[in-house]
C-alpha cells in the first residue's frame, strides 16, 4: 500500500514454498489460498521507525487493484510475481522476533501492493500478531476497506492510511481508481476505534494543487480522529523498475517537490487542528 514511498528500502526476500503447479495440487493450493494459509508475498523486512511505531516485521504483499502513477515499487502491482508462502511461515519469523519487537513497542505491519487483495491471508496475519501480544498495524489505501472485516478491525492497532488525493478527479488520475472508498474506510476506522496514520504524497503538477491539498485535509478531518498525517514528497527512486518490467511511466521529468512547499502542505494540515509531518 502503500506503501507508497516508503517501500524504496532494501528488504529481504521472502521464502518460497516450493509448490509445484500441477492439476493435481491446484485445487488444494486454491483452498488454501481462499482460507488464507497462503499467500503471494513480495518480500519482508525488519525496519524501525517506520511503517508504524517500534521495531516491526513489515511483510510485503503482492497485488494491488491501484495504478498509482509514482509507484515505487510497479513489481508489487500483479499478484503473479509474488511467492508463495504459508501464514505459520511467516508467523513462524515473527515469533523468532517476538523478544525484540514486543521490548521496542513494535509489532508487525501488513503492507503491499494491496494487503487487502489477500483478506483472509492478511487476516491470519493479524490475528497471528495479536495472539503473541505484538502491536498490529495494515498499510493500505482503503480502496477494498469493504474487504477488511470487523473482526479484522479487531486485530488492528494502527491503519497506516495513504490518501492519494482529496479531488475524486485527480484521485482517479493519479491512481486509475474511485476516492470514495478511501473515505468510507477512513471513517470506519475511526467508528471501530482503530488508530490512523494518514500518508499522503505529494507530487508537483499531480497532487499538489492548493483544492486538492485542502480537500485532502478536510477528509482526514472528517474521519474524526487521525493520530497524524505524514506528507510524502515524490521522488524518482521507482523511475527504473517501470521500465525493467515494460510498463510506461508516465511522470519522467516531474522534479521532487521543494522543502518549501512541502512545508506549506503540512502548514495546511496543521491549520485544520491536524498533526503533521
Ligand atoms: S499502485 Fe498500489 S502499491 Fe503502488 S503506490 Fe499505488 S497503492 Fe501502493
């Protein structure tokens, strides 16, 4: 989700299963996949201060119904290209580090691609986490909310929510999909008691105008209680992946917003009441 900038940090690969694609496994890999005791995972990685408090394991899922046009990381956009692993694998690392990410307040963040592509995998993952005491958080742009079950919202501490745009037009060209779903997800969160951390990334001449500024800050508002807001400037650290995997990328040329304006972005959100950095 996304993750958007923040996947630009080397991770280790995920483990494979190893399974073979025969007709004779398929229909049971399918069953598996459907109650989610597999998943298509990109990668993982252990990170700190970042994707949410302490310490935390973030996994990386593959698969997103998104095409974000700064996407930093196009490889996780199709489910395909993602390995297939077992939720007790990676519950199984989890525990490994149960001791240091419960001493530094951290748990695990399910991040993507879209983890909301794979519910019930991410599903088991939460519950996994919150059944060895860790802190939970889901990095996601809410556009498949409606996927996230109320008994998953149980199981989060934190959603780590990237609003990609305030104005549904530009929402729609910066991402090829609807906001309105964000929005809906961002006040049920609050509804539900689940923390937020709003992310938003900037992006000169896409996302950056003054209305979709100020209508990014007015939804955050509307959701009722986000904990803070993290304004993201664009950067060209993806460019090469889009064209190593054949896709067009449509934002060559497009500079990194200033300090200065990325400044005054966070000056609009902290003119609403809102905490941000
Ligand atoms: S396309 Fe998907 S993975 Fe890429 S930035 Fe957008 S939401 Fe994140």
């Amino acid at each position: 989700m996304n993750a958007a900038v923040g996947l630009g940090l080397p991770r280790a690969h995920a483990g494979t299963e190893g399974l073979a694609e025969t007709d004779a496994d398929r229909s049971t890999k399918l069953a598996a996949i459907r109650a989610g005791e597999l998943g298509s995972v990109h990668s993982w990685e252990l990170v700190t201060a970042v994707d949410g408090p302490g310490t935390r394991m973030t996994v990386f899922l593959s698969g997103c119904p998104l095409r974000c046009l700064y996407c930093h990381n196009p490889d996780t956009m199709e489910m395909r290209r993602g390995h297939t692993v077992s939720a007790d694998e990676i519950l199984g690392r989890l525990t490994r580090y149960k001791t240091v990410l419960n001493a530094t307040g951290g748990g695990l963040t399910v991040s993507g691609g879209e983890p909301l592509m794979q519910a019930p995998f991410t599903a088991r993952l939460l519950e996994g986490a919150r059944a060895l005491g860790l802190h939970t958080a889901l990095d996601t742009s809410g556009f498949l909310g409606d996927r996230c079950t109320d008994p998953m919202l149980d199981d989060l501490d934190l959603v780590l929510l990237d609003v990609k745009s305030g104005l549904p037009d530009t929402y729609r060209r910066a991402t090829g999909r609807e906001l309105q779903p964000t929005l809906d997800f961002g006040r049920r969160l609050n509804d539900r008691g689940v923390a937020i951390w709003v992310r938003f990334v900037l992006v000169p001449g896409l996302t950056d105008s003054a209305e979709n500024v100020a209508a990014v800050a007015d939804h955050i508002v509307g959701f009722g209680g986000a904990q803070r807001v993290e304004v993201l400037p664009f950067h060209q650290m993806g460019r090469d992946k889009w064209s190593e995997l054949g896709l067009r990328y449509q934002l060559d040329g497009v500079a990194p917003p200033t300090a200065e304006s990325v400044e005054a972005v966070r000056e609009t959100f902290r003119a609403r009441g809102l905490t941000a950095f």
